[in-house]
C-alpha cells in the first residue's frame, strides 16, 4: 500500500472514531446525571479521562516538532 493511500486511510478510520466518540460524550452526560451528580463533578471527571488524551497527543506532536515543550513551560513557570 503506497503511503498516501495508507494516510487516508489511517485519516478516514480517525475521523470514524472521533465522530462516534463525541456522539456518545452526550450519551455519557446523560447517564451520569441520572444519578445525581453536580455539574462541577462532572465536569472535573470529563477532564480527567481527556487528560491522557491531550498528554499524548502534546508527546506526539512534541516528539515530530523542532521547537521542543519545556517542562517550565507546561507547568507555568
């Protein structure tokens, strides 16, 4: 498979992915208020599971670039 053809492909099953993945973000919200949980809560838990999520996705991208993430600069410092 030529590589083109493989980034398309690997772009079209990412796109899939993420379209389902946000569909059920709704799903999801719904079940938990379900029982009761504050908004806050809830919010702070839709952070937590997208924390690895944004970690890797910083890795990655910092891995490919020329301009390297600092640690001061992630922490704030």
């Amino acid at each position: 498979m030529s590589k083109p053809n493989q980034q398309y492909i690997i772009g079209a099953i990412l796109v899939l992915l993420g379209s389902i993945c946000f569909s059920a973000k709704a799903v999801m919200v719904k079940l938990a208020y379900r029982y009761e949980i504050d908004s806050v809560s809830l919010m702070a838990l839709r952070m937590i599971f997208s924390l690895p999520f944004f970690i890797l996705v910083a890795y990655i991208s910092n891995k490919k670039s020329t301009q390297k993430i600092q640690l001061k600069n992630v922490i704030g410092g």
